[in-house]
C-alpha cells in the first residue's frame, strides 16, 4: 500500500473503506469493470484493448478519439455502442455513462494530467500510461484530482505485474544472491523521424522519458529502494533533425541507501535490448530481454542454487490484461493500485533531477 | 605512435632513430629479448613466465624477488643462472647483467613506479602491469625515467593485443554498426579479505583500480576517442574489514568529445563478468568475456551483415606472450609500444577525475 498514515485515514473518514455485507461483496466480485480507451494509438489498438478480449474482469465500453472513422471501426469491433464514442472535446460525457468505471489514458505524455484529471472530475479511475506526465507539478495535480475525487490511480507500469520481472525480484528478497552490489540495466532504440517522443512539449524529454523510465523502475523495485544520489551525462550525436528538442542519449549512474550502485544507459539513436544484471555478493541475475511485451527471459547464476534459465512463454498481450484486471480488482475490492499516482510521481522527480544533473539538451 | 614532436626530436637528436646496416638488422631481427622478472607472485609465476616457454621472441634471464628459496625454484624451472637471481636491495645489479633486455614489473601497484625507475636508472626496458601506478605523479615521472634513459615503457594492456577485442575495435572503425552511440561495460570480483589490493597505500584504490580501469580502456579503445566527462558514485556496503581504505562499489557515466556515452560498474563485491556492450544505429556488439585471460567471446548483430558469434579457441598465457613479443618488438626495431606509458598515464588521470567525482571513500 502506498498511503500515507494521512491519506489513509482521510480515505477512512470519507467512509471509503466501510465493509460491504457478504451479498454485496459478492456481487462486487463479479464485476467486470468498463473501461474507456482514451487515444487510440498503436498500444491501445495492438495491445491494451485486444488484451481485453480475453478477460472475464475488463472489457472495453467506450472509445476517445480524434477520429471519429476509427473509433467507429474499432467500436464495431468491441461491441461498444455509438453513443459510447467521445470527441476529445465532448470526454466529460463519460459522466453519465454508467458503462465506464475506469479510463485508459495511452495519449502523448504531455496530455496525461488533462485527461486524467477530467476523468477523475467525471468520476472515473484512471490507468495512465508512463511516463506519468512530463513534469512533477503535473503529477501532483493527477494525484490530487484522483485523491479527492475518491477515485484510483494507476500508473501503467507492467513489469512490476509481470512474472519474470517478478521471480527476479522474488530471488533479490529471498537472498539467493547474497548481498545485491551493483546493477546494470539500459533500454532504448533507434527512433524514427517526425514521431511526437520527439517533441518537447508532447514527450517532457527523450528516451530517458521514455525507455529509460523501465530501467530507472527496474532498479527500484529490484533493490526495493529508492535513490539518493544520481548523477547523469546526455548528449546528441545525430544533428539529422530528430534531436533538435530532446537527448539523444544519457547513461547515469545512482547510488542506494545501502549502498547498491547502478549504472545504466538509454537512447534514441541505436537499437539497445532492454535489459537488467544484478550482482549479489552470492550470485548473478540477468534478464533479457527484460522490459519487452513477450519473450523475456531469465537466468541466474546462484552459490549453492542450480542456476536458472527461465524463457517466459506467455504472449503479448497478457502484459496489459493484468495491468487492466489489477486496477479492476482494485476498484471492486477498494485497494489502492500496486503502482499508484506516488509511483510515478516518484519517476518522474528522479527523472528531473537526472536532467539536472546532465542539463537539458 | 605516441611521441609528441618534441619527443620525437629528442629521440632523433639523442641517435636512437638511427638506421642500422642490413645485416645488423637481420642479426637484431632474430635477437631473443631476455626478461628479468620482478616480483614472483600469481601473475608472474602462472602466466607471464609460462607465456615465455613458448615464444621464440622472449624468454626468462633474471628474477626479482624477496623470497629467494622460491626464486630459486623458478629459476630451476627456467633455467636462470643463480647470479640473476636478484633481491630488492640489489636490484640495480641486474645493470651489469647482459643477458636482461627488459624487466617485467609484477608488484603492488604502488611500487610499478620505484620499481620502473630503477629498471630505467639500470638500463633497462620496462613491461608494468596495469594500473600504472596509484598517482599521475609517479606515471609521469616513470614515462620521463623511462625517456630519459632511452628506454622503452609498456603498461600491460593485455586486451589491446587480444583479436576478440582487436576484432571488436575492427567492427567499429569499419563501420558495420553505423555511428556509435553507447556502451555499457561491468568488470568485478567478489575479493577475499587481507589482499593486498584492499590496502590504499598499496593499491592507490580500490576496484576502479584494479579491474574497473579494464572497462575505462576498454571505452577508450572501442571508442578511439577521450572522455570528456566523467560522472562517478561508489559506496561500500559489507562494513566487514574488507572495505576500510577502498570502494567496495563504484558506477560511472561518461562521454565522449562525439557524444558517445558510455555506463560502467565495477565492485569488489560480488562476481561481475567483464563485458562490453556496443550500440551504434547499425547495429550492436557485445563481448564476454572479455577481460579474461581465455575464453573471450564476441557476438554482434549488423543490419545487412550475417551475425557474428565467435567463441575464441585460444588458451591462457597466449595473451602474455604477445604482451612480451610486442614490447620485444619494439626493442629490436626501437618502436614505441603500442600501450606506452602515456596510455596508462591517461588512464590514471581519468581514474582520477573519477575519485574526484564521487569522493574517495
């Protein structure tokens, strides 16, 4: 739980956390909660909505777009009814639609607070892609807006929902690797022209924004820490026009309370398998690929431990349906999300203070 | 060549560029250098001198050590008269001994600098094992020893010998993963207690030193290029004895003047296999090992290339022999080593910058 002794007893006194009677928690159980797909870009059409198809706790109820054709095709396709498609401009709607419990929000970064915050207004819960927004001030408000909406917020991070992700934690805590020292991780790839990630304003930042955010995630719920001291160095190397807003490429280094250190690497300028090595004082950890839809894979090398080598076998888009049935789950039972608003907000004043570190591009 | 023009000059004017007759050169050219080695410890007595069993080039002519029972065992082995075996004291004889072209130095990093001035002051050529030495200081005043006795100074940079990581470096300079962007590159061991290495006086650091300097030149030689900025953190997390003088844990970003930057770790912590991880927009190189003394291996992906994975056959103490074969090289035909002093000078200057970025521990 990520409250704090006075969030929790505000919720407590808003009557949030009163017990339901045995028929009603029932009949909450079997609720399948109604999402509204907000943007319908390639990880709400490939990923996050087909993910749904498969799942008895979620379905897709509504659509948000700026093109109405598409909607309706993918309206067509979800069973969603016209009058379920919003305009950008006409997304307060959502209000009175009794369908929609929750909101997915997989816009340019720079459109996460507005349209978290309308839906929190409207009185739905939000799953909001990372990063969570492109500046702290704006992550404070989405949280706010939720908080005192008595709505949830979920940041969007999957790997912490994943379960290669989640053995490697699982060794880290059970001790298998002794005392961790040191981690390695770096995520990025070789960008095409004219995409809005390059736009300051739309993206808040580069890869580190981006795809660095996994590896900076990562090395937190690895060592189940949080940084106190990051230092970071970026630069641009290709002057073809794509970096004319954002970092090429920045590799920082950062240390932990206890002492673990981490160096890692991001960009926007080469193809860099997402991957993460951690190294105990009794034993090794590696996972790659490590932050990817599908295909990640596991191995260990341990003192006294058979070594492991775990390929995942599960296919995308299993990723996104247990990130949509945790945040269901978290509406039904009254929890709050394993990766709330605090989440990433946390990120996302790490990642400023990487960029002051390096100074920005 | 690393000569500026002044020392170029210098060189010419002293007669040393001077040319011989042919047949004086074919009679240089089949010259066997001969070696006093100084220091009998693992390295010297499990690597280097075997490596001299096979070369035709270099063999073993004098020994250097404290503990003459065990000199003298060697130099059974070896075939060494008992009048070039040598203590610390009167290390300056080996002046009058005809038959040492070079010393080898194999000793405590803070005395690679006495120890190759001595060898200068005597007459001698000189192989120093890596680091140089524990201060810019004593590199300096060890490469104008070395200069100003006409003699040659290599720091044994096994790597820049070795054809995994020459082929590595031949991948990059021929273009086939396009413009380099990042590297990524770890190298640590988990350290018994009482080694000499965990003594500061001795060691002039801790890992950086001793293992993390592999990942250092390693950036340098992929890249062909010098850090221009440096961003280091360390820690010590076992408060065990190990860690009373030195860093247990040190992590570092930094660029490179083409925008190149690069991540690196290094502990004495825990096991961490040396590696190196190359991104450029064409394509990805990755080695590993690839600081061992065998067993190196390189795999790289390239767009419009057949992929590379390729496994080195060849066996410990190869890459010494070739260490000992250049510097013999560069004596019979006076040319200035490949990794001469001034490259473990830069090495020890950046190691440096990089205490001086995180604070010594």
């Amino acid at each position: 739980m990520n409250f704090t002794r006075r969030e929790f007893g505000g919720l407590a006194a808003a009557g949030m956390l009163s017990r339901l009677t045995p028929a009603a928690e029932a009949q909450q159980e079997g609720r399948v909660i109604g999402y509204g797909i907000v943007g319908l870009g390639r990880i709400s059409m490939q990923h996050f909505m087909p993910s749904l198809k498969m799942s008895k706790r979620a379905r897709v109820t509504a659509l948000v777009s700026g093109h109405r054709e598409k909607a309706e095709k993918m309206a067509a396709e979800y069973g969603v009814p016209g009058n379920s498609i919003y305009s950008y401009a006409d997304y307060e709607r959502i209000a009175d639609n009794q369908n929609v419990d929750a909101v997915y929000i997989a816009l340019p970064n720079s459109m996460h607070a507005e349209y978290t915050i309308r839906a929190a207004k409207a009185g739905k819960h939000v799953l909001c892609e990372k990063p969570m927004a492109t500046t702290v001030a704006d992550s404070r408000n989405m949280i706010e807006a939720c908080r005192s909406a008595g709505k949830k917020l979920m940041i969007a991070y999957r790997c912490q929902y994943e379960p290669t992700n989640l053995h490697a934690i699982q060794l880290i805590r059970d001790g298998k690797l002794g005392k961790i020292q040191a981690i390695e991780s770096a995520h990025g790839f070789n960008i095409q022209p004219k995409e809005w990630r390059l736009d300051r304003k739309l993206a808040g930042g580069g890869p580190l924004m981006d795809v660095g955010v996994y590896s900076l995630n990562a090395c937190r719920y690895l060592t189940g820490e949080e940084p106190n001291s990051m230092k970071a160095v970026a630069s641009v190397i290709d002057h073809d026009g794509r970096f004319e807003e954002v970092e090429e490429n920045l590799a920082w280094s950062m240390t932990f309370p206890s002492g673990i250190v981490a160096s890692c690497n991001t960009t926007y300028g080469a193809n860099m398998p997402g991957f993460y090595r951690v190294h105990g004082s009794k034993g090794m950890l590696h996972v790659e690929p490590a932050f990817a839809y599908e295909g990640l894979h596991l191995s260990a090398q341990m003192q006294g431990e058979p070594p492991i080598d775990e390929p995942n076998p599960e296919h995308d888009p299993i990723q996104f349906q247990r990130e949509a049935e945790h945040l269901a789950d978290c509406i039904v039972h009254n929890r709050q999300p394993k990766t709330a608003g605090e989440e990433g907000l946390r990120d996302m004043q790490l990642m400023m203070s990487l960029y002051e570190s390096c100074g920005r591009i």
